[in-house]
C-alpha cells in the first residue's frame, strides 16, 4: 500500500515533483562545479602566477654582508661573489626538486659594443634559453622560455649549447629599447670583447632586459672572462600558498613540525632546501607572487562558497514551496490515512521518502550536469580541464538530501498537525 501511494503522488502530480527536481537539480549541479572547481583551483591558480614568473631568486651570500662603521656602508664589491654554475645542478636533487618547473641564471656586466653604426655602452646579460640539462636519470629543460614566459621576442631565439666556429658567430638577443636606440636589426653583426656576434632576435622583456644584449650564459661567461660564474638565479617553484606555519622559523620547530614543515611545499620550505644544497648561497622569495597567491586563492574560495549557499538555499526554498502545495492539495488523503489509523510517523515517512527520492534524482542529474559545467569553466578560465573526484557525488548527493529534507520539514510537520475530521469535512 505505501508504494502504491508512492507511485501514485508520483503519477498524479508531475508538475509540482518536476519543479522540486528541477530546484535541487540546479541547486546541486552549482554546488557540484563550485566544489570540483574549488578542488583544483589552487593548483590552477598556482600554475597561473607561475606563469607570471619566478618565486624564488638565488643570489651569492656575499652580496647579502651589508657593513656600517660610523653610517659609512662598507658592503663588498658584488664583481667578487659568484656562484657556481656547475652547482646549479643540485636545485633539482631537493626533496621537492619535482616541483621546480624551471630556473635560470643571469651574468651581466656593462660593455662596450660596437654596432654597424658606432659604439655604444650597454649591458651584457647571458642566461639560459632553453638549456638541455641531466639530473641522474632525469632529462629536462630550463631557462628564461620556461621561468619568464613573458618575454617576447620578434626573431629567433638563440642556441644555449653547440660549438660555434669563429665564421658563424653565435646569435644573441638585443632589447627592444637598446635596438631602436643604436638602429639595430634583426641579421645585424655586433662586437663584444673582441668576439662577434649576430642580432637574431629583438627582445621584448617589459624590464632591464630591454636595454641590454642578452646572450647564451656561456658566451656570456667567455667575453667576461668568467667561466662557469653566476651572479643570479631565477627560480619557478610550484609552491602551496602561505598560511601562519608555512611562516614559523624552522630553527624553533619541534622534530615532528619541522619533518610536516618541511614535507609541505611552501615557499619557504623549498628555499630552506635550496640554502642547505646551496650553502654559500642565500635563497629569498619573491613575496609578492606569493603573497598574491594566496589572496586570490582565498578570494575565490569565499566566492565560490557564497555562490555554493545561495544555490542550497534557493534550492531549499523551491523544495519548501513545491512540498507546501502538494501537502495543502493532498490534505483529504492525509485526513483518510489518519482516520485509517495511519500515525504521525506513518504521514511523515511518506513524504520524506518521495523527498529522498527527488533529492537522489535531482542529486545525481544535477551531479551530471555540474561535471559538465566545471570542465567548461576550467577550460574557459584556466584552458585545462576541471578532474571532477567521485568522492564529490556522495558529498553532492548527501547535500541533496539534507536541502530536501530541509525544505519539507515544514509541509510535512503542518501535514501531521491536519486533523482528520476537520480535513475530512472540508473546512481545512
């Protein structure tokens, strides 16, 4: 008998269930996308700033001496503190050397260039490109292509490695800003240190870069006469974004923090790994991307909570309104079932079950249908798709449920109060 008077509210009234469904349907499938989005936006975000540059820069402990005797600043001349390009290596032999998508090492000086059309004073900047490199097993590619993607450069990008015979001089990079000064072009041949060089590209950086000639690292080293040295490091680190322990000093954690200090990939920690690797080293965030990540990432994540709530809630008060119809239309069957002995438990039970049904039905609908829409934000936001967990149907299908149940608690606890002789007699 209670499945024959299930499947006969169903049958009888479509309309008003077809409106619950559709309510939870849409309440679930926001709720859905909020939380797969709100799973893998802090990666997305992270991958996003990542793109904005470095977070971590390298520089030789030397430079970071600052002496003052009677307000007189006494600092070391920066032309002796190097670092050692060959130890550079040793950043991908961390704990979360997986993590560090890309690094590249500058040496620059002032120098005298002469162009086709005179000599000029600019910087010389070399750096890596795109340098091949060999960690143990591991093959990868690093350089300011991969670290600042940013640059733009109207030509071809220079070669990192090969030998280049002295009648085919190696390609380099002049900036925007110093090419339009001194009239340089693309096919152009410059002098440096006694050694030739060609113009292959004209270098679009938005900083310094743009008024200097950038060259390989080791071309760079050879006119300065400074082989294997560094004077800078540009590090790309996937990090976690900076809560109150990532910023705690490691050398006052207990063992068991430190150990969950350093297994965390905040910034800090990985520059904490980078300074014992690279000792004679001193490793600093780049606060502002970090800072940034981790205001945005909350931002959003308030955001996205908020929308979460007000579709919950708008689905509750859809659910409240559709039950308290269909509960005042059906007040001459809940009269009968009570005047046929049927308890309070007995009317409740009834509606609560097709409740659960509409909340399983619109759940898994509006599951469906949040995957769909948090692929498309990821790939309209991000340009990658949203992974949308199956752990999150449960948490969706439970939240149905619970907004159901919610919404009709109200109807159904009017529907145990209707008084059978009353409702009966028509004057309910």
């Amino acid at each position: 008998m209670f499945l024959r008077l299930l499947f006969e509210s169903f049958r009888r009234q479509k309309r008003r269930k077809s409106v619950a469904l559709l309510a939870i349907a849409l309440g679930m499938s926001i709720a859905t996308a909020m939380i797969a989005v709100g799973n893998d936006i802090g990666d997305k975000i992270n991958q996003e700033l990542r793109s904005l540059g470095a977070n971590l820069v390298i520089t030789p402990i030397e430079d970071t001496l600052d002496v003052n005797i009677g307000g007189v600043n006494l600092k070391p001349a920066s032309e002796g503190a190097f670092i050692n390009e060959q130890d550079l290596i040793k950043i991908k032999g961390i704990f979360w050397g997986h993590n560090i998508k890309g690094y590249a090492p500058f040496l620059s000086a002032p120098q005298k260039i002469q162009t086709p059309n005179g000599e000029i004073k600019a910087e010389l900047v070399g750096t890596y490109f795109a340098q091949p490199l060999r960690y143990g097993k591991e093959e990868f590619t690093t350089g300011v292509r991969s670290v600042n993607p940013w640059w733009k450069v109207e030509g071809a990008w220079p070669q990192d490695y090969g030998d280049f015979p002295e009648q085919l001089p190696p390609d380099v990079l002049a900036g925007s800003k110093l090419a339009q000064q001194a009239g340089l072009n693309i096919g152009d041949q410059i002098e440096i240190g006694g050694r030739k060089l060609r113009i292959s590209g004209i270098l679009n950086s938005g900083g310094d870069e743009d008024q200097a000639i950038v060259a390989p690292l080791h071309i760079a080293q050879i006119i300065l006469h400074q082989p294997n040295a560094v004077r800078r490091v540009s590090v790309s680190a996937l990090t976690k974004p900076e809560d109150a322990f990532a910023r705690k000093d490691p050398s006052k954690l207990s063992p068991p923090d430190l150990e969950r200090w350093s297994c965390s990939p905040y910034a800090n920690s990985i520059a904490y790994q980078l300074r014992e690797v690279l000792p004679n080293a001193r490793v600093e965030q780049i606060r502002q991307v970090e800072q940034n990540q981790g205001k945005v990432l909350s931002r959003v994540s308030g955001l996205m909570l908020l929308l979460t709530l007000a579709a919950l809630l708008a689905a509750a008060l859809a659910v409240s309104a559709a039950m308290a119809a269909t509960i005042l239309e059906r007040r001459q069957e809940v009269g009968l079932m009570k005047s046929l002995g049927a308890g309070n438990s007995a009317v409740a039970s009834l509606f609560l079950t097709e409740a659960a049904f509409l909340a399983l039905a619109g759940g898994l609908i509006g599951f469906i249908a949040g995957a769909v829409l948090a692929h498309r934000i990821g790939q309209s936001i991000f340009g990658s798709a949203i992974v949308v967990h199956p752990v999150v149907l449960v948490v969706v299908l439970f939240a149905a449920v619970l907004v159901t149940f919610v919404g009709s608690a109200g109807a159904v606890r009017k529907a145990m109060q209707f008084d059978p002789a009353v409702v009966l007699r028509g004057d309910a």
